[in-house]
C-alpha cells in the first residue's frame, strides 16, 4: 500500500487554481520475489494543479478536493510530465483514491471518468499564460510555472 511522505501546502491562485508551496511525494513498495524496493512520485513545489476535475454534471457527486484531490494532483503531473502510460497513470489514480479512503463503486466511475474524459490532455499540448505575474506553459492539459527569462528562451 502506498502513502503520501509529505503534506500538501499549497497557495491558491484563483477559484479554481492552487499552486503547491511544497513538493508533494507518493511511494509505494514494489516485491518482485525476494527483492521488495520502494518508488516513488515527486511532484515538485510550483507545479499548478486544479486537484481532481471532475466534469460538469458530476461535480456535485465528486469533492476534487476531498478523498480524490491527492490522487488527482499526482494524476495531473503524470499527464504534465507523461511518463509512462496513459493507462499506466490513470490506475495509480484509481489506487491512490482507494487508498485514500474513497469507496471501490466511486473509484470505479473516476476511473473510468480519467479513462474516457482526460485523454485529450494526453499528448503534448503547448501554451503559455501568466497568472497574478506567474508565468506557466501548458503541457497535457496542465500548467507548470517558469520563469520570465525561461519564457523568453522558449520564444527567442
């Protein structure tokens, strides 16, 4: 069973946008025979998460915040930095929400929301913004912040 490391800080940057202070970790124990190691997720302070979307209609039945929020913003950097699978990402979404408490049919149907609903996010969309003089790129359906001089490098 896997577990967070670390406790979410995070600082909102509008109603519906948080931008984590500091780094959130996931890990897990991986047994392959005798051999038991440990893995692990690190999702780095400044990345910029919405917790869990869940899509128009559904939100009443799903709290993003609430048992799916940590499952959702490690959801978020694995289609940011898309490593691994599409698949691969969106069952460690479905384990982190049963390990975080939320019921095996609610689970499911989130599964299967991220399955059917998020992989248009999949797959290398490019942009950029600024947000309160925070400027971030859009990768995946999410944005990661850099710098004045970054974004300046990337345009240049």
């Amino acid at each position: 069973m896997g577990h967070f490391t670390t406790d979410l800080i995070t600082k909102r940057l509008d109603a519906r946008w948080v931008q984590l202070e500091k780094p959130l970790i996931y890990e897990w124990p991986v047994i392959i025979g005798d051999l038991c190691y440990r893995e692990f997720i690190f999702v780095p302070a400044g990345f910029i998460t919405d917790y869990a979307t869940a899509p128009w209609g559904l939100q009443n039945t799903f709290n993003r915040k609430g048992k799916m929020g940590l499952a959702g913003i490690v959801h978020d950097w694995l289609y940011f930095i898309e490593t691994g699978t599409r698949k691969e990402a969106d069952q460690l979404f479905h384990k982190i929400c049963r390990e975080q408490g939320l019921g095996r049919i609610r689970a499911g149907l989130a599964y299967w929301g991220v399955r059917i609903g998020a992989g248009r996010h999949w797959g290398g969309k490019d942009d950029t913004m600024c947000i309160n003089g925070v400027w971030s790129t859009l990768r995946g359906g999410h944005w990661m912040p850099f710098t004045r001089e970054q974004f300046t490098d990337r345009k240049g």
